[in-house]
C-alpha cells in the first residue's frame, strides 16, 4: 500500500550530472528516513545516501563531495543529485524509505522502488 516510484536515470558521459527522483505515494502517516542504494550484478546493494527525518544525512565515501541527497516532505518526494559522475557510478538505483503507514505503528514498514538505471560511458 506504500509505493516508491524512481525517475531520473539514463546515459551519461563521465563527468556529467543526473537528477534522481523519487515519489513516494500511499498510506504514509510519516517518512522516516530516505536513501539511496545502487546495485550492480554480482555484487551486493549499498548504500548511497541516506537523508533522516530531522535533515541529517549519511554518504558513503565514494561519492562524498559528488553526490548530494535531500527531500521535499510535503510532497513526499527525495532527491538524488548526482553530478562528477564516473563509469563505476554505473549501476541500478533503488529508492528507500522507512514509512510509518498510521501514528500507532510500532515499526517502521521498509519499501523499496523499482530501481532505475544509470549507465555512465567513459
């Protein structure tokens, strides 16, 4: 009943920049926190970027300084700015969000979106 739906991915050359979205849409009393994973075959998803409640976010190494993730809680939406983009930035990007669907859940539901690819050409 909750459904993350990403935008925003495509082909880029090394060096170029891409805008991630993603729109979450169903029953959401409140979103905790948000993130970005990608994920490539045979490996295992990571973490991109998280971004919480209270603002804070979380990158990973990798893309510290390139990437910038924030969030629009009114419209349910996060972002994912990806700019200096380099060919290993190649991967499948999931949409994450730890949602609570009323204000007497006692866990957080996690869902995931679709995923969207981004291709970067050397």
């Amino acid at each position: 009943q909750v459904q993350l739906v990403e935008s925003g991915g495509g082909l880029v050359r090394a060096g170029g920049s891409l805008r991630l979205s993603c729109a979450a849409s169903g029953s959401i009393f409140s979103i905790n926190a948000m993130g970005w994973y990608r994920q490539t075959p045979g490996k295992q998803r990571e973490l991109v970027a998280a971004i919480f409640s209270g603002g804070s976010t979380n990158y990973a190494d990798s893309v510290k300084g390139r990437f910038t993730i924030s969030r629009d809680n009114a419209k349910k939406m996060a972002y994912l700015q990806m700019n200096s983009l380099k060919p290993e930035d190649t991967a499948v990007y999931y949409c994450h969000a730890s949602v609570a669907a009323t204000p007497y859940d006692d866990r957080d539901l996690e869902v995931w979106g679709q995923g969207t690819l981004v291709t970067v050409s050397s």
